[in-house]
C-alpha cells in the first residue's frame, strides 16, 4: 500500500486525482491534456492499485490549493490577483452596506483588506459590540484556512452586485433645513427653528450657520451700519418690520433712527 505522498511522482498524483474525480470530471479541471497524457494517466491508474486514504487526501488537498492559487493569478504579470479587489470600486457606504449584515468574522476579514483611514471611517459606523468582536478577530485571521478566506471573498464579491449604485443626492442638514424656514411665513419659521433648538441643539447651531433671523441680525449690526440702514427705510416698513420684536430691540431700532424721522 502507497502511505507516502513523497515518492510519488507527478503522473501518479494525477492518476490518483482520476481515481476519485472519476475521468469526466478531472478532465474539466485539468485542461490542456493532451490524449497521449490521457492514456499515461490511464495507464497509471492500472498501475496504482492500492493507495492509503490519507495519500488520497493530500494529494486532492494539492489539487485544490493549486487550482484555487491558479484562479486567482494573473499570467501576465506574474503577481497573484486580489480575491478582494472588487472593494476598490465600492464607496464608503456601499462597504458599510455589504458588511453589517456578516458575521464579526467576516467584516474583520473585509476590513483587513482596506486602507486604515477607511478602515476606522466604516468601523465609526458599527455598534460598540461588533467593534469589539471585530478587533478580536482581526487577531486571529490567521488561523482562518485560504479555502476560508477565498469562499468569503467570492461570496461577497456575488453580494456586491445586488448593492444600490452609487448616486447623488442630498442627505439634508443645516443648509436645507435653512432654505425650508426661509421659504415660511415669520411665525412659522419662529415656531420651528424654537422646536429645533429645544429639540436638536446640534441642528440648530448648523441651522444658524446658513439661516439669519430678523433677530439675530441686530446682534450683528453695529450702530453705525443700523443707522445707514434705518435711513434708507421707509417709518411705516421700519414699523411693521418691528411689531412682535423685543422691547430692548424695538429702543435700539429707535435710538438709532435718523432725526428726520
């Protein structure tokens, strides 16, 4: 009986992997065989009577790792692919989309694969708890088998083509929430921008950045440009622009109005 993997020669390995693929099936894989090596292969098959299991095996494991390198190699510039090259062309939230869904082991594998600082962008949206399982896993890629990893790798790159393109759009924010309030009548954009910054402080400061109330302009006007202003506007406008204001408002509007009126 054949125990030794070592003395076996590279026909017999063949003729080995004949055996247990059945001729059928090896020859889809092992292309390019010309029909005297069939016949060699064959023979050898006749020759090759008893082979342990374990040799078997090896020699499949052989085949398997060989044929998984050769699926990811690139003939013509002798460097082997990336299994995980199609992350390149995924934005940042498409990379978020495709990973939330795996298993801590799985994005740990993904996120290995990419730069640091879009690394730590797409882990800035992951829950507390998976950044913690995560950062355990990375330690331990490599325990993972390559048959593991190349799996992962395919089946993700399957998962990606059912991910939304990449479009653009507006996500809202301060700037849009501005141009809303500024299309609303003076009560209703009162009303609102007090809810917001009772509501959602953060917004309302980004609101402010983008929105200038009737209010906070006075807070911006020195006396001096408040005066040119106010001498350039009709008393009855002046009037209507101040009803509602605040008292300490409405007497410096008056303070500052030119002597004529």
């Amino acid at each position: 009986m054949i125990t030794d993997i070592n003395r076996l020669s590279g026909l017999q390995k063949a003729a080995i992997l004949f055996s247990v693929l059945g001729e059928g099936l090896a020859l889809t894989l092992v292309k390019d065989l010309s029909k005297t090596d069939i016949r060699k292969v064959r023979a050898a098959m006749r020759e090759l009577n008893n082979v342990s299991f374990a040799v078997k095996k090896r020699v499949m494991e052989e085949f398997y790792f060989s044929f998984v390198s050769e699926k990811f190699y690139d003939e013509e510039s002798d460097e082997p692919k990336k299994p995980f090259g199609f992350l390149e062309d995924l934005n940042d939230e498409q990379l978020i989309a495709l990973i939330k869904p795996e298993s801590d082991s799985v994005a740990a594998i993904v996120l290995a694969q990419v730069a640091g600082e879009r690394r730590n962008k797409v882990m800035g949206n992951l829950s507390v708890e998976s950044k913690g399982n995560i950062i355990m896993e990375m330690g331990n890629l490599n325990d993972i088998p390559l048959e593991a990893i190349v799996n992962v790798a395919n089946d993700l790159h399957k998962k990606s083509k059912f991910l939304p393109k990449t479009i653009a759009f507006s996500r809202g924010g301060g700037k849009e929430v501005a141009e809303i309030l500024s299309g609303l009548s003076s009560a209703e954009e009162t009303q609102f921008l007090e809810n917001i910054t009772r509501e959602n402080p953060d917004l309302a400061a980004e609101v402010k950045k983008y929105h200038l109330t009737w209010d906070a302009l006075f807070d911006l006007l020195t006396d001096s440009i408040l005066r040119d202003l106010m001498n350039s506007v009709e008393l009855d406008t002046i009037a209507l622009a101040l009803k509602g204001m605040p008292e300490d408002i409405v007497n410096r509007v008056i303070e500052n109005l030119p002597k004529k009126k």
